[in-house]
C-alpha cells in the first residue's frame, strides 16, 4: 500500500467551475502536509501548506482531516492556468517528504 | 534570484555505462535532496545532505547509486552500470534548514 494515494484524474473542469479532490495518507505521525503543482515535463512547486484549521490562498482552499487522514484541495473559478498536476506531499516519521502520485487537472474553455 | 540548477537537462546512456548528475542548489541553502520521478509518479526520494554529509541514504535503491556533496553546495549523484530500469527524471531540491523544499528542473535520465 502507498503511504500517500491519491486520484490519479484526469478531472475535466469547465473554466470558472469549482474543483476539489482529496489524498489519504497511511502515517498517523505524519507532521506537515503540502500541496506541490506540477506543470507537465517541469518540477514540482510548492502551491500551499496544510494547517490543522484549514487555509485559504487565493482561489485554492486546503483542508486537513486527522482523524479520517485525508487532505483535501478546492479550486474555485478555475482558470485555464490552474491545468496540472498536484501533488499530495506529507512528512514521515523523520521530516522526509512522501508524495503521491499525482491528480490531474484539465480546465477547458 | 537564482534557483536551483542541474546539469545536464537529458542524459541518453547506454545500459551498463556509468553516469553523473550534478545539481546546484540555492545559494545559503544548508539542505539538498535528491529524488527519482517515473512517469506517471509522484518525486521519491533518495539521498539527503545537511551540509557535506549524507543525513538520510535510505531511498538509494541499490549501491550501484552513490552522492557527494564535497564542499557542502554542488551535488553530483553517481549511477554505476545503469540499467534500463533507471530510466526516470532525476530531481533535486534544496532548502534552509526544514523549510520549503525548492526543486531545479530535472535530469532526464534515458538508458537504453
């Protein structure tokens, strides 16, 4: 079993629609969580932090779920430019980031 | 300013040669990773360095893998007799300290 899973997509999402997906992770010690974006053939960017109480940044709302361990991103009014790959990121028992394999999203005109 | 760099950007070898691949972190940067990306996957590590030290070698899959990082700034991570199964995009990252990791571009490794 993966420590981080994650819908692997494609989510087709009309532009100014709202999106949302979520990731499980298998650590209970896991400490920090993340969500990287990835644009297609480039690195990986940090889009956010997780917090405990949840946290908002601009359009994009994180969500973190101890009990249940899951982590949830919503997008709202998509943009075209919001197309990619995000990665689900948490850290293990020693700091180390674990990623999931990745949801993809496709916004379209 | 600037960010992390890694050289060379494709690497096309053939299986059993040896190769290198170098990354250059973010000046001050104190933490450098290292990470394999397959397609279709998300980064998964491999080697991290605090300072000239490797803190944590426990994602380096075999010894045929190998990283230096002499002077505490530039990395190189060494593969001996690659094999096809190596074939990934090779990731760097720094950081200071725990903060944000900061990732350069990639090497695309290709052994045929």
């Amino acid at each position: 079993r993966k420590e981080v899973e994650q819908d692997p997509g494609p989510f087709n999402v009309p532009e100014g629609a709202t999106v949302a997906f979520n990731c499980t992770y298998s650590n209970s010690a896991s400490q920090s969580f993340f969500w990287y974006r990835q644009d297609c053939r480039k690195e990986p960017k940090l889009l956010m932090s997780v917090y405990s109480s949840g946290n908002e940044d601009g359009r994009f709302t994180a969500q973190l779920n101890r009990a249940s361990q899951y982590i949830s991103l919503l997008i709202r009014d998509s943009k075209l430019s919001d197309s990619a790959t995000y990665l689900c990121v948490v850290t293990d028992s020693w700091g180390k980031l674990q990623f999931g394999a990745g949801t993809q999203v496709v916004v379209t005109p | 300013g600037a960010g992390v760099s890694q050289t060379p950007s494709n690497k096309v070898t053939e299986k059993g040669k040896y190769v290198e691949l170098r990354c250059d972190p973010i000046s001050g940067h104190t933490a450098l990773y290292w990470y394999r990306q397959s397609l279709g996957q998300g980064p998964e590590f491999l080697i991290y360095f605090q300072g000239t030290g490797a803190a944590d070698d426990s994602g380096l899959p075999n010894d045929r893998f190998f990283a230096v990082r002499p002077e505490g700034s530039v990395s190189t991570l060494k593969i001996q007799r690659t094999e096809r199964g190596d074939s990934a995009v090779y990731l760097c990252a720094s950081s200071q300290g725990e903060d944000t990791q900061y990732f350069g571009p990639g090497t695309r490794l290709t052994v045929l």
